[in-house]
C-alpha cells in the first residue's frame, strides 16, 4: 500500500500539530472543572446565562464532568478543531495533489484511480482516527486530575460519535475534491458542513419549533443523547457512519468518471 504508507509519512508532523492542538484545549477546558464544579461558581456562571444561550449550546448539564467534558470540548472547540483537520486532510488527498500536479504523475505509474482513492481514504480515516485515540486517552488520563467522575465505558460511545462529526466533514470535503478537483469548493463544503451542523443543532436546542433541524444535523445525530452520560447512541451513529459511505460511493463515482487532464 505505498500511496497510504507515503500519505502518512507526508503528514505525521500535521498529526502531531492537531493531537497536540486538542489536548492542549481539552486540558484547558476540562481543568476549570474541578474549580468550578465543587463550587458556587458553577450556579453564578449558570445564573447569568441567558436561557436561551445555555440551551443553544448545551450547558444543561454542566453540573456533571460528562457533560462538563461534552458541552465545553466536545460540543464546541474540541469539534471545531477536529472538523478542520479532517477538511484539510479530506481537501488535500486528492483535489490538493491534482492542483499541485501530482495527481497525474501518480497515475502514470500504473496505479489505478481505485487504489488512488482507496489508499487515500484509507489514509484519511488512519489520521482521523489518530486524534481519536490522543482525544481519548487524554479525556482518561485528566478525569482524575479533573475530578469529572467519568463512566470509563461510555468513552468509545462518545470518542464514535465525536470521530464521527470530523469524518463526515472530512469525508464530504475529500468526495467534493476527487468528483471536482477543486480544492476551494471541496474546503467550502467540507467546512460548510460543519458550520451548518453546529448552528442548526444549537437552533434546535433553543425551541421546540425547531425540533426538524434536530434530524438534519450530524451533531445533534451525535450528541443529542449525550452518549458520554448515557452510553451508546446506535441510530445517531448509524447515521453518521451511513451517510459518510453514501458520501465515499459517491465521491469515487465522480473521480472515475472524471478526465483529470482536463
């Protein structure tokens, strides 16, 4: 698989930046708990929130380490900063390397456009999945610290549901470049998602009126039963997933039938 081994060479310094990036946030975030939580801090700063912003965002359940853990990293930076990843990584595989005109030196050495975007993707969800494993052992190694009294087994749930939101902005990001070969449609899309994703979910929280925005947004298919507090989640994360290899289908659909030398 030299395509995926060469794909992770190029860019484990851009793995290490981003594992680092999170666990840096994520320290900073979830290290206020333990002042915070065992305090009358916590019910001030509860108080002066308008309802309405603290149901946008989440903040119902801050009272607790999980949903400390989930509203202030999970449900805001730590997403964020997962989703960019993912539609920089998603952005240069393929729409990157043509623009830069290696794509085309890539395939005259008789590699299909298959194995092309099949080690490339596979490559994308390795690094992906990376940070995945640096968000969680971090989120284990600073409960205690922390005082966040976390359920252990509630962390996969929520490390699926979490690597989930990223992949499918990566995902769509990586789909738009290979059937485009555009690298700023394919980072518009990829981070249009996210951004979209994050504002319908908040508006869903704040009215009942805007329960439907509930069932179009990837986060709230993976947040909306807070699975670090409750375990597992199989429909939100059916969707995620599902609608993800929708997205990859569809994306290597385009790339074959594409002219790269146009």
């Amino acid at each position: 698989m030299p395509i995926f081994l060469q794909t992770l060479r190029e860019s484990w310094r851009g793995i290490l930046f981003w594992a680092v990036a999170l666990v840096i946030v994520m320290t900073l975030y979830l290290s206020f708990y333990s002042s915070m939580g065992q305090t009358a801090g916590l019910d001030l700063f509860m108080a002066q929130l308008p309802e309405g912003m603290a149901n946008a965002f989440g903040f119902q359940d801050i009272g607790s380490g999980a949903g400390w853990a989930q509203s202030t990293f999970f449900g805001l930076l730590g997403l964020f900063l997962l989703a960019a990843a993912g539609v920089v990584w998603g952005t240069r595989a393929i729409a990157g390397d043509e623009e830069a005109g290696m794509l085309e030196l890539t395939l005259a050495h008789s590699v299909s456009r298959t194995q092309v975007y099949g080690e490339r993707l596979l490559a994308l969800v390795t690094q992906i999945a990376l940070l995945g494993l640096a968000v969680a052992a971090a989120l284990m190694l600073l409960d205690s610290p922390a005082e966040l009294g976390l359920d252990f087994a509630n962390v996969p749930p929520q490390m699926l549901a979490y690597l989930g939101v990223g992949f499918l902005c990566a995902v769509l990001a990586f789909a738009v470049g290979a059937t485009t070969g555009r690298r700023s449609l394919a980072i518009s899309f990829g981070g249009g998602l996210a951004v979209a994703a994050f504002l319908l979910n908040a508006l869903g929280n704040v009215s009942e009126d805007n329960e439907w925005m509930h069932v179009v947004s990837p986060v709230s298919w993976a947040y909306q039963n807070r699975p670090l507090m409750n375990g597992w989640d199989l429909e939100g994360l059916a969707l995620l997933y599902g609608v993800s290899l929708v997205l990859v289908v569809l994306g290597l659909v385009g790339f074959l039938r594409r002219d790269v030398t146009a």
